[in-house]
C-alpha cells in the first residue's frame, strides 16, 4: 500500500522567515496531495490541495510543488507568523477510480514553531 | 452549512469494555471515514462508509467495526478495549459522489482514553 514519509518531524524559524515541509510517496497511482494544519486540540484543517495534473498551486502566503517523477511533493510558507505555529500533515491518495482505493495515507506530521 | 461533528468528545474507559463513538457530517455529505491518531502512529485509516456500506477498510483488528445509517451518520464500535486503543479518533466527511478527487472535512475528534 501506500507510504507517505514526511520530514522534518520539527522546524523552528523566527517570523518572517519561510517554512519548507517536504513529503514523499510511494504509489505511483496516487494523484491528489492535501495538507492539513492541526492545531493543539482542534480538527485537523485543509490549508492547500493539488492534483497531479499540476506542478505548484498558491494560496497568498502558502504554495505546494508537486514532483510526479520523484514522487515528492512539499509545503512551502512564506512570511511565516506566530499563528502559523502548529503541526502539518501531508497525506496521498488515489481517486476512486474502481471505488475501492480511495483513504489518505498521512506523513507523520511536522510541528512548525515560530518564534517571535 | 455546519460542519462534521462528533459525540462524545471524551470517554474513559477500562480494559475488556467496549465503546461506540458517533459521527455527523457535513449535510449532504454521503462518504463518512474514520481515522485513528496516535502521538507514535500519526493519523490512520480505519475504515470509510458510503451508502450504508462499507467501501474501504483500513489495516485494523475486527475489534474495530463501524456501520453507516441512512441519513449519513454513522458510528464506530471498539469492542473488548486494550490500552492500545486510547487515541484520538477522527471521522471526515466527503461527498462521497462519482468525483475523482473529494477534499475531506474533518470532526472535532473523540478522545478515548483506556486505563
């Protein structure tokens, strides 16, 4: 099956720097890449999606770039804010396709701190 | 529209019980997945309910078993708890529909706590 594997597990800047996370998978088959920020106690939340038929997507300060060929896609966060402090998961799934593959597989998140 | 819930949102329990966590999600949302999250194993896959039926299940013992009514909502079942078990569970809800690519909208979680 699938395997996401997420790095780092922590990253700690100071405001206003920029934040990479970056994740790779293992099913080629996979074509959609969401990332969810979790803060303390509280749901998960999609920031940012892509499909495979693109290779970068942005939403003002948060963009995601996607490497079919390498199977690696990454979370990049500029102009970081204390706000942003939480933990990060990326995750990969296949469509539905026959009906019957369709789950996200997660990277074991990334605790982003950001410092003041 | 209000978003997926999920009751209780805490429960301790002991050893050898069991317990059924429930799930609401998103109106007219159709597909209900479970996940389990745990400090080691990160967010797992349980299993996902669609129609009534279960259309895709995760890597996990019988002990852990779901169903799906016909309003959507749906619920989780841990029969005979071991230590093990105590973890944050999470439903998602999606349209559930003929789409490719559906976006997940998570619940509050239920945090199972098993002394």
């Amino acid at each position: 099956g699938e395997n996401v594997e997420q790095h780092p597990s922590t990253l700690s800047v100071q405001e206003g720097d920029s934040a990479v996370i970056k994740c790779t998978y293992s099913d080629s088959a996979s074509n959609y890449f969401p990332w969810y920020k979790q803060e303390l106690g509280k749901r998960p939340q999609l920031i940012i999606d892509i499909r495979s038929n693109v290779g970068e997507k942005k939403d003002q300060r948060i963009a995601v770039t996607l490497n079919k060929t390498a199977k690696h896609f990454s979370l990049h966060i500029t102009e970081t804010q204390p706000e942003d402090s939480a933990v990060y998961f990326c995750a990969a799934s296949r469509g539905r396709g026959g009906g019957s593959n369709y789950k996200l597989t997660f990277g074991k998140g990334t605790l982003l701190t950001v410092n003041p | 529209k209000a978003g997926v819930t999920q009751t209780p949102r805490y429960l301790i329990k002991t050893r050898g019980q069991q317990v059924t966590l429930s799930c609401s999600p998103i109106s007219g949302h159709r597909s209900v997945s479970w996940y389990q999250q745990t400090p080691g194993q990160g967010l797992q896959f349980l299993f996902e309910y669609f129609s009534e039926t279960q259309r895709n299940k995760g890597n996990f013992p019988g002990r852990f078993s779901g169903r799906q009514f016909s309003n959507s909502r749906s619920e989780m079942n841990v029969s005979t708890l071991e230590l093990g078990d105590s973890a944050l569970y999470l439903c998602a809800s999606s349209l559930g529909g003929p789409l490719e690519l559906e976006t997940q909208y998570f619940g509050p979680g239920t945090r199972l706590l098993v002394l």
